[in-house]
C-alpha cells in the first residue's frame, strides 16, 4: 500500500463493506436489504470523490509495477477485511467468547509479522527511547480496544452492519 498515492489506497480499501454484505449473504445466509447497498455505494463514492484516485481522476503515475502490486494488495486486502468480518459473524453465531476471537487475531498477527515482516520492511530493532516505547504501548491499547469491539459487536450484529 506504501507504492500507491493515498487516494487509491484509501479507495481500493473502502470497498470492504460492499464484498462483506456479499459474503455474508453466501455464508450466513444474512439478507441483503435495499439500504445496505445504499450505505455501501454511498460510502465507496465518498471514498473516491475524497480520496481523488489517480486511476480514475488521471493525476500522477500509476502505471509502474510496484504500483499494480499496490493495487492488487489494495483489492486483496478489501477482501481479506472482508472475510475477517464474516468469520467472526460466524463464530459469534456458534458461540465463541469474544477474547477467544481477540487472541486469535493477536497470534496471527504475531506470527504472520514475525515470519513476513523482516522479509518486507528490512531489519527490525526495538525501540531505544521511553518516548517511542510510549507510543508502541499506546498504539497496542487503542488497537486491542479497537479489536475487542470489533469482535465484540460483529458477534452481535450483521456482518453487513459491522462493516
């Protein structure tokens, strides 16, 4: 997502709702209403008149390789946000606690940033200063409450809604 202007990324991202009302109909069997794909259009439209895409606005370089990774990584991780949401509708539909979803999303996030991350973003060092071990432990607790209500409110709600 680094190679793209901030406008494509943000666009190619906002297409989560849109997939995940989809998926939800496939695999939850959750209806489909009218304002659903109203609040979906009207949210991705605003996303493209805010973010002014260069593959559709026409402003800067889009056209080099990194930038078709960029692109690819944007719709791929539209639906993967997407299949996040529906797995964890499911699994509040069957049951599972919602720390049992929180932890789950920590280990692998853990995990795929331990194997993949120094792969892509070069060699890692740990924080030398208190200052940035601040924000490290901020950014973790905002994330983790972030996360909690995620999984939280995606057990309780259509997929469509949550997303």
């Amino acid at each position: 997502m680094a190679v793209l202007p901030l406008g494509d990324a943000m666009t190619l991202m906002s297409l989560y709702p849109f997939l995940t009302i989809f998926l939800a109909r496939v695999f939850l069997n959750e209806e489909i209403k009218s304002l659903h794909i109203v609040v979906s259009i009207t949210s991705f439209f605003g996303a493209v008149f805010i973010g002014q895409p260069t593959f559709i606005f026409g402003q800067g370089d889009s056209t080099g390789v990194l930038s078709r990774w960029g692109y690819v990584t944007g719709l791929l991780g539209s639906v993967c946000l997407a299949c996040i949401l529906t797995l964890i509708r499911k699994g509040g539909l069957i049951g599972l606690h919602t720390c049992q979803l929180l932890l789950s999303w920590a280990l692998f996030g853990l995990l795929f940033s331990v194997l993949i991350g120094p792969r892509y973003e070069g060699r890692w060092i740990w924080p030398s200063s208190a200052q940035i071990w601040s924000y490290v432990c901020g950014v973790c607790v905002v994330g983790a409450g972030t996360h909690f209500m995620l999984n939280f409110s995606g057990k309780l709600a259509p997929a469509g809604l949550v997303s």
